[in-house]
C-alpha cells in the first residue's frame, strides 16, 4: 500500500500532482465547476502534447514520440 503524499513510493504522481497545483491551481480562482474543468482539460492537453518534461529530457512528449518512432 502507498501512503498519502509518498514522493519516493509514487513519484511520478506526485510530480504531476506538484505540477498541476503550480501550474493551474495557484494561477486561477475557479467561478464554477465548469471552469475549473475546461481550464483543467486545456491545461491537459497541452501538457500532453506541447510542454517540455524532464523526464522526456526536455522534450515534449510529441517529439519524444516522433523520436522514438524514428528509431
């Protein structure tokens, strides 16, 4: 069983989870659910295809891809 808040059990969760509170909580006062949903949907997108992850040694996750095919 993982404990809550673990970084070293469940790291990648938790760096996502650092990373959206930064990145999106911190910056915005929600009016509404709604909002706080489109706003979090953005935000995923563009952190599934156009932000650099160091894990991806900075590479967005697109080119990692792209690189990965080529290979």
């Amino acid at each position: 069983m993982i404990e809550p808040g673990s970084l070293y059990q469940n790291g990648y969760i938790e760096r996502f989870n650092r990373t959206y509170r930064t990145e999106v909580l911190d910056l915005y006062l929600f009016n509404n659910l709604a909002q706080a949903r489109r706003i979090t949907e953005e935000w995923l997108t563009i952190y599934n295809t156009e932000r650099p992850h160091e894990a991806l040694n900075n590479m967005t996750p697109i080119e990692y891809k792209t690189l990965k095919q080529a290979a």
